[in-house]
C-alpha cells in the first residue's frame, strides 16, 4: 500500500513537471529574423534593441505609427536616429515642469 502511495506521489510529480516543461515550450516570442535596410518614412516614436539570439538577429527596433520595423544596427541613418531620439529623451527628462503662480496683493488705504 506505501509502495503504491510513493508510486502514484512520483507520477503526479513527473506528470507535473512534464505539463510545467511543455508550457513553456508553446510560450511565443515574436523578433526580428530579418532586417530592412531601407530608410523609414513614418514618424518613429520609439526604439529599442534587440539582441542576437537565434533564430532572432542583432537589430534595432524602430516603433512607428504603423508598426515595428527591424532595422540593421550598422546603418549611419539608425545610428544618427538613435542619437537624436535619444536627446529628445534626456531633454524630457532634465525639462522641469513649468508652473505659473500668480499672487496678489490686497492693500487697504485707511
């Protein structure tokens, strides 16, 4: 009877870390496989890098108004691109907020 118990306890376990091993394998992440080298013409409002870990390649990745564009990192324009969106970031960042306070002065004549 103890013998069936342990039995049974290690086939729940192994059934468990079975099911635990193939959620993670039907997990899905999506990335660059391939990179444009033409330039972008939508407005880009983002980025972010994308390292290489195949099938996935050394990119960048341009957020557009119309979508994500994988671009090659080696490019002068992405470069400069980066260099710009990058100061525009640091420009927000040191920018205080501006507040207007307005204070009056009530004087009374006697």
């Amino acid at each position: 009877m103890q013998m069936c118990i342990r039995g049974l306890t290690c086939l729940a376990f192994l059934a468990g870390v079975i099911l635990v091993g193939s959620a993670s394998e039907i997990k899905v992440t999506t990335c660059c496989t391939e990179m444009s080298e033409k330039s972008i013409t939508a407005p880009i409002i983002g980025y972010r890098m994308q390292r290489k870990n195949l099938p996935c390649v050394r990119a960048v990745i341009f957020e557009t108004s119309e979508g994500e564009v994988c671009s090659h990192w080696k490019q002068d324009w992405v470069f400069e691109k980066i260099k710009e969106l990058e100061q525009i970031r640091r420009a927000k960042k040191t920018t205080p907020a501006t507040t207007t306070t307005s204070s009056t002065m009530s004087t009374t004549k006697s």
